[in-house]
C-alpha cells in the first residue's frame, strides 16, 4: 500500500503561482491601511523552503515578517495566535493573520539564541531556557483539547503505534535499497519491532505525563533571547503529544553545536533541567525511564512529522527531503540498541 499523496510533478506550491505575490501585497496592503501605517521599501523574501515562505518589509513599528505556510502546515497562524493569548510572555502576538490561507504577519524578535551562541553564550544558557520551556508545556496542559481543534497535529501517545504502522505502509517513503533510504533488513526489523513499539508507548503513557503541546523542532533557531526576553516561535511542527518529545531535536541539536556525548555528565544536566518542572508529575526514577522512552519513541514522531511534510508536497519537491522519513526510523533504531529496552 502507498499512502504517500499523488500531485502532479509539475503541481505549482502556492507560492509560486503567478499571482501570489500580488496577493501577498494587496492583503499587507489592507493590513496596513488599517493600522494607518504607511510601507516603507520593498518586500523582500529571506528565506523560501517547499513548506513555507517568509518575507521581510518595514512598518513605522519596525521590520515585520510574513510567513506563509504549506497546506501541510496551515494550522500554524491559528496555532501563534492562540499561544500568543495563554503565553503572552513566552509568544509575540501577531499582528495579522489569514489562516484559510496559512499566513501571518509577525513582528521581528530578534535576536535569535543561535546569534547569541555564535557569538560566545556559554552551553549554560540552555538551563535556565529548557526550564522554562517545560513550564510552559506544562501551563498549557489544560488547553489539550482547544490545540486539537486548532488543527494542531494529532499525535496523542495512544496513536502513535496506529500511525507507525500506517507509515510503514508506505514503502515508498522508505525508500528502500536506496542511497538514501532503508535497507530491506532494516525495513524488516522495524516491522518486527511493532510489538515492542506498542510496548514502549504503553509504558511511556504509564509513566504519567500527559500529552500536552510538543514543538517538534525545537532547536536554538525558534528561540528568541536576549537578556530581558526570551520568546519560542515557529510552531509549523507542533504537535499534541508526549511534551517530551520536544528533547529528542532538542538535545540532538544542542550536542551537535557544543560536541556533547549522549548521556554524558552536561548532556544529563540539560535532561534534569528540563525534567525539573515536571517532578510534580512523578518521582524522579519515573521521569527518567520516561525521558528515555521518549527519546525513543519521539524518533519515529519525528518522522511521522516529515512524512506529513513531505507526502503533500508536489512529487518535484519530494525527493529533496525523502530521507528524513527513513532517516529518522533509522535513528529509532539506532537508540533501541542505545538504550536496550527490550
């Protein structure tokens, strides 16, 4: 069976449809006039990726940004909106939004804690932030099911061994015998391993923390931070589910820009940062055998997440992100060897 979306190769995303840019500035245009602000320069695009355009322009309150959003993703103007309204420290508010078409209009946040990095933050900085991340996750827990009719993907624990094993029916988004993609012993392994992933989120909802909002691309990138501020954005990826599974892109980033070793003594002082919040939920023993199945488990999320991404993208753009669906179940093998939960 193949589950994968098919578009017509030479499909058009909504961006490059040859009125779109038009519209993009007629719809500024508007948000302006009522504001009674007046555009100052061109508009200009910074950064064009198959599942998202943002676009940079001046306002008398300073450098804006618009975003569009792919129909993949549409959920994410509703999603800032709302966030906006129940973490005003913690998300700017929009200054516009049209969610039937995926867009929104932001204020600039800058500077980004990547810029902070490279220019010399210590790894210590992080503490403070994955604290706070994780209150944040946990103030949000009695909006569960307002997300969830935002449009915020679903992904609730329970689901998750259901939508894997759809996944694995996709056998061309696994790409196997490929450069790029799955062995078939390792196409094999993971269909044997069904099982035992039913287990492991099983044991993971056991554990006692509820699904709450998980950010799914959780890297120095979507922060905003300086000394007086510190904001998350870009909640394209969000989805409802195990919050512990924000640490799996969490920690894999943060390792890679300060060459940590998994499991090594700063990595596990970044783990019980974020961890300490949640101590009301469970002791610690538990919130550890959690953190380590989510670490697991979130690796298949995370590639539920690119399959979505990237099975409703027109078949010319498909193929330039087809190896993060099998990469990422590769890295779920990966880490059930690591850490030996059989």
């Amino acid at each position: 069976m193949n589950i994968t979306q098919n578009f017509d190769t030479d499909a058009l995303l909504p961006w490059e449809q040859p009125a779109w840019h038009q519209d993009v500035e007629n719809w500024l245009d508007v948000v302006f006039r009522e504001r009674g602000w007046q555009r100052a320069g061109e508009v200009v695009e910074v950064q064009r990726r198959p599942w998202s355009v943002i676009l940079k322009l001046n306002a008398p309150v300073g450098g804006l940004y618009f975003k569009a959003c792919s129909p993949a993703l549409m959920h994410e103007p509703a999603l800032t909106r709302a966030l906006s309204l129940w973490q005003p420290q913690r998300v700017l508010p929009l200054i516009a939004s049209e969610t039937e078409r995926g867009w929104m209009l932001m204020p600039d946040g800058s500077p980004t804690l990547r810029s902070q990095f490279e220019a010399g933050a210590p790894l210590s900085t992080w503490l403070d932030i994955l604290r706070v991340f994780a209150q944040m996750q946990i103030d949000l827990l009695p909006h569960a099911e307002e997300l969830l009719t935002l449009g915020i993907i679903d992904r609730r624990t329970d689901t998750l061994a259901d939508q894997f094993t759809h996944l694995l029916e996709d056998e061309n988004a696994m790409r196997l015998e490929q450069k790029d993609g799955l062995t078939r012993d390792e196409f094999d392994r993971l269909q044997q391993e069904m099982p035992v992933f039913r287990r492991l989120c099983r044991e993971l909802t056991e554990c006692g923390i509820p699904d709450s909002l998980e950010h799914d691309d959780f890297h120095d990138g979507n922060i905003f931070y300086s000394q007086n501020r510190l904001v998350f954005f870009d909640w394209g990826e969000t989805c409802l589910s195990h919050p512990f599974f924000s640490m799996v892109v969490g920690l894999n980033s943060i390792a890679y820009r300060f060459d940590l070793e998994p499991g090594g003594e700063s990595w596990c002082q970044l783990r019980d940062a974020y961890l300490q919040p949640w101590a009301a939920f469970s002791d610690r023993g538990t919130l550890l055998r959690a953190f380590d199945l989510a670490q697991q488990v979130g690796a298949v999320n995370r590639a539920l997440t690119w399959h979505r991404v990237v099975s409703r993208l027109p078949l010319r753009w498909q193929q330039e992100d087809a190896d993060a669906v099998p990469g990422w179940l590769q890295i779920y093998l990966e880490r059930r060897k690591r850490y030996g939960n059989d």
